[in-house]
C-alpha cells in the first residue's frame, strides 16, 4: 500500500544553487536539481564550430546580438526556481545579463542531445524553452544526425533535417547552417 503523502524533494533556492561547487554541472528544473553529464568530444566539436558559425554571422553583420555557449546560467524564474545551462544561445537583449547570467528567455537556444537522456533535450527542455519564451530552439541529435527546429513565434514550427540539409535560423532573415560542413567535421 503506498502513502498517500509522497515525500517531495526538497526546492532548491538561487542561493543554494549558487554555493555548489563549480566543478558540478547541474541544471534546476521547479526547484529541483538535475545533474548534467559531461559533454563528449562530438558535443563539443558540434558546440565549437555552432557556435563560431552563430559568432561570426553576428560580428559581420555588426549586430549587437551576443552568443554564449555553456556553461553559462539562464535563470527562466524566481519562483519556482529554473536554471539551465544550454549548450549554445544568442541572447538579443542585453538588459537581460548582469555579469553572472542571463535573467530571462534567450533568443536562441541549441541543445546537442547527449546519448545519456536525450528525454531531456527533446521533452523537458523544449516544454520550459517554449513556455517561458525563447523564440527558437534547435535540437542537434548527432546519433540520430538530425537538426529539430522549434520556433516558437507566429506560426509554431516544429521540423526535423538530417545533417544533409541547409537548415534556416528563423530569427535572422538570412543565416544559414549547412550541416553537411558541420558534420563533416566530425570524421575529420
């Protein structure tokens, strides 16, 4: 017979979460801390040149966009506490960083799917993403060898490229990822 009273986990305070060592990867997800595995030697190959691509467009465009690539804190709420570590973001309105982390939504967000829990990219993650509003989030899922784009403004988009494929960033009106050159990078 179980307990009609299930012991909750504790909720973690920003205070708390601040005081773990740096050394530990951890995400907060409603107040409850979720420990992050470390990125394989493909993750950051991907999060590398991802993010040189993302840096690069932005610099030659002189735009005041900024990417950062984890680990880096967003907190999407105060209450209850939410903190992620995406693996790469572009982040547009810079009253929401203050020297620690981003206080907010990011405008962009990539996930590279980690074979441990890759739940947590394709479910978790894309439910908070959207809900607390992020205008775009792409999952790279280098086993699968597939880009899922979620844009989440206007008319949902929710579509699905292999790493054959040119895939548009919606945000900006004319950049474009060829993930052939991307993963080709990955057998070099």
């Amino acid at each position: 017979m179980t307990s009609a009273l299930q012991l909750q986990p504790e909720s973690i305070t920003l205070e708390q979460y601040e005081a773990l060592p740096e050394s530990r990867r951890a995400e907060v997800f409603e107040g409850v801390i979720y420990d992050m595995a470390s990125p394989s030697q493909i993750h950051q190959t991907l999060s590398m040149e991802l993010s040189n691509i993302l840096y690069n467009y932005i610099k030659n465009k002189k735009g005041t966009c900024q990417v950062f690539s984890a680990p880096f804190d967003v907190k999407l709420s105060d209450r209850p506490l939410t903190i992620v570590q995406p693996d790469i973001m572009v982040i547009c309105d810079r009253d929401k960083l203050d020297g620690k982390r981003c206080n907010g939504a990011p405008d962009f967000v990539i996930e590279i799917v980690s074979p441990g829990n890759p739940a947590d990219d394709y479910i978790r993650k894309a439910y908070y993403y959207q809900i607390y509003g992020v205008r775009e989030y792409w999952i790279v899922d280098p086993k699968r060898r597939m880009v899922t784009v979620n844009y989440f403004e206007g008319e949902l988009i929710n579509v699905a490229y292999s790493f054959d494929a040119t895939v548009k960033v919606n945000i900006y009106t004319d950049l474009y990822i060829s993930f052939s050159d991307v993963a080709g990078l990955l057998h070099s």
